[in-house]
C-alpha cells in the first residue's frame, strides 16, 4: 500500500498521540502545514481529575472532549487509528490496521501505559488508574461494594499522587459508611514520595480516628481476588484492589527505534528533538529530557508549544530553541477534606483551594474547547452544571452546618 500523501506544497506533519501534549502542539500549527493528528481514541480525556470519578463528583462526559471536534477547529486532520511503528528514515508511520502515511517532520506523544512491575496477578485482580474508564469503573464497584453489610475492604496501591487523590475520594462519599476500612500499601518509607512532608502529615492527620490503615515500606508481591500479599509476609484482605503506581513506556517508542530498551523511554535534546532521527520531536511523558522533569499537564502543554515550533525551525532549516520550563504550582486534592498548593518547598492547606483546582479545570477546558457552537457550547453548561450540583451545593451545605453546630 502507498503511503497516504498530503498536498506537498505544504510541509507534513504528523502528530502521534492527542491528550495534553500532541493538542498543544497541534494548536501552534497554522494551515501552511498539513498536519495529521493520530489517536487511537475518539475522546481528549482530562486526566488530572479522574480521581474525582470516584466519588461521583464528576461525571465521564466532563472529562471527555471529541478530538475530531478539537483537531479539525486548528484546521488539521484526525485519524482515529492506532500507530504500530515510526520509520523516521523513511519519513513514514504506519497504522496498526497496516495504513501508512507519509511525513516531513513527526511529533511523539504517546504518553505511557500502565507497569505492573512483574507483581503476580496485578494485571487480572487489581483495577489500573490511568484513564477516565478506569476511574468509572472503580467508581461503580466501589459503590457496589459499599451496599453490602458486614465489613468490606479496599486496597490502594500506591501513596503517590493519584493514590492518595484516590483515597481523598473515598472518604468524601464513603468515610461515614460503616464496616467499610481503606489500606493505603506503599513501597517507599513515606506517601508522597518528592513532595513536602508537610503533605504526608497532614494526610495521616485527616486519616486519623478514620478507618484508614497506612503501610508503608511495604511492597506487593502478589494480588489475588479477595487478597494483597506483601514482602513482609502479610496479606491485606481487599474487596477492591487499585493499582495507582507504575507507568512505563509503551512499545512504540522501541519498535520505532526511537528508545534503545523495552520500557524505556524516549531520549531527547534540550530542544526535544529526538536524538537518534532529525526528524522527529518527543514530548510529554514519552520524552526521556536531559534534566528530568515531573509529568504534569502544564509541563505537556509547554511541551506541545515547544516542539511545534522547533519542527517549523527544522522544516525551515533555522536553529532550534532548548525547552524551558515555567514552573507552575500544584493543587493537591484530598476529597473535601483539604486541597493542598504546593509550590516549591512551600505547602498551603485550606478546602478552600478546590474551588481553585476547580476553576484551572473549568478554565483551561474552556481554553482548549472554546464553546463557539452549539454542541462546546452544551459541554461546557454540563460541566458547570454538574460542578455547581456536585461540589458547589454540597460544599455550601457542609459551611452551613459547620456555623450552626458551632
């Protein structure tokens, strides 16, 4: 089959992978280039605040945008379509169903897919967390679970990031439902791991009196239906288990030679260009930078940005531009028990900050679907709405409370 071909007066570019990344860099594009985006799914997912699907909080539709919606508003093409492999020497990818398309210059962001570290039976008993079906489903047998008398018993692996926003959940909805306990089980000697400790102790503080049980120094060896086995010997009984730890790198980056190892990812210059083909850019969570750097949605879209003007100084044989990333702070939440911003060193505490947390998300959804017709325009209401029924009432509700019993 002939590589797909666009109007050669214009440079080609493609652009692998359509979450933070490759939108912000198809967003830096105008139409004298013809750019092909390629993702495997139809929907740009918000990945940051999956974990609130947990607790209901949001809804899958809030998260979700229609990437063909996205991608053809730059004035670029989407192809929903798997890629299977990169030949950067011949300037050419090929789908997965075995379609090749042509390309001048190609941007890598493929992001990365769940790592099970080898632990015996995590990929059949344990739930991922990496995706906006993962969190609806864990949200559903949570619930499920939660109904049934007598004691039940839920795991988190993992006390980063995502486990511990995960546990903040179930205590919004569950914390005063009887019978039911919560093990956080994390490898490392604290939860958090990177971040001040000022956050750990304020998460033991919240957990304190609750029926949360922190483990740490503890790593899995085994998970079964109804247990977690650790190092140590012991097994935690687990009604659901979540897997929040490990992501690694997906095949694509070896099978296109752009990594050397299986689960390695992608090295790059200072300029994100990858440094075994001239051609291609790697951004986001693929990118292996030369000073390592935390994966985070702002950094994916400074990234994007980035890259996207790079390739225009390659296509146009002019000096690229190193990557300079602007440090933002983060918004930690932990359910509506506390929202953390954390900047440098420097932790501050207050459930006040959701309303910030929720803003960033409102706003930058707006930002990157802009509601300029009538179906952004219904996705946008659907996420206020759901905001103002889910955290606003609720949240005012509790205050109100709170003033009377004081």
């Amino acid at each position: 089959m002939r590589p797909a071909r666009l109007p050669t007066s214009r440079p080609r570019v493609a652009i692998v992978g359509a979450n933070f990344a490759g939108l912000g860099a198809a967003r830096h594009f105008g139409r004298e280039y013809a750019v092909t985006v390629f993702d495997r799914s139809a929907a740009f997912e918000w990945l940051p605040n999956i974990h609130e699907l947990i607790s209901g909080v949001k809804r899958p539709a809030d998260l979700r945008l229609p990437r063909q919606r996205l991608v053809t508003r730059f004035g670029h093409r989407f192809v929903r379509a798997e890629v299977g492999c990169i030949d950067a020497a011949k300037g050419q990818l090929t789908t997965v169903a075995g379609r090749p398309f042509a390309f001048d210059v190609c941007i890598v962001a493929v992001g990365g897919v769940n790592e099970t570290f080898g632990v015996r039976g995590a990929d059949r008993c344990a739930l991922p967390f990496k995706s906006v079906d993962d969190c609806a489903a864990i949200g559903r047998k949570l619930a499920a679970i939660a109904r049934r008398p007598g004691k039940r018993s839920v795991v988190i692996v993992g006390g980063g990031l995502e486990g511990i926003e995960a546990l903040g959940e179930i205590l919004r909805r569950y914390r005063n439902r009887a019978g039911l306990g919560i093990t956080v089980v994390e490898a490392g000697a604290s939860l958090l791991p990177g971040m001040p400790a000022r956050l750990e102790a304020a998460v033991r503080a919240h957990c304190a009196g609750r029926n949360v049980r922190i483990l740490t120094n503890s790593p899995v060896t085994s998970v079964t239906p109804a247990r977690v086995r650790l190092r140590s010997g012991e097994t935690v009984r687990s009604d659901l288990t979540l897997w929040t730890v490990g992501v690694t790198a997906p095949p694509l980056l070896l099978e296109s030679r752009l990594a050397g190892k299986p689960r390695q990812w992608a090295p790059v210059t200072r300029a994100l260009r990858s440094k075994r083909f001239a051609n291609v850019f790697v951004i986001g969570d693929a990118a292996a930078l030369p000073r390592p750097l935390g994966k985070q949605a702002y950094y994916a879209l400074q990234m994007g940005a980035c890259a996207a003007d790079n390739a225009k100084r390659a296509l146009a044989g002019r000096r690229l531009r190193d990557f300079k990333p602007s440090a933002k702070p983060m918004l930690v939440a932990f359910g509506d028990l506390d929202t953390f911003l954390v900047s440098g060193r420097t932790v501050i505490a207050s459930p006040g900050l959701a309303a910030l947390k929720e803003a960033v998300f409102q706003v930058t959804m707006a930002e990157i679907d802009p509601p300029l017709n009538a179906s952004a325009l219904g996705q946008m209401t659907g996420r206020l709405r759901t905001a103002a029924t889910r955290l606003a009432v609720p949240t005012i509700r509790r205050l109100l409370k709170a003033q009377r019993l004081g």
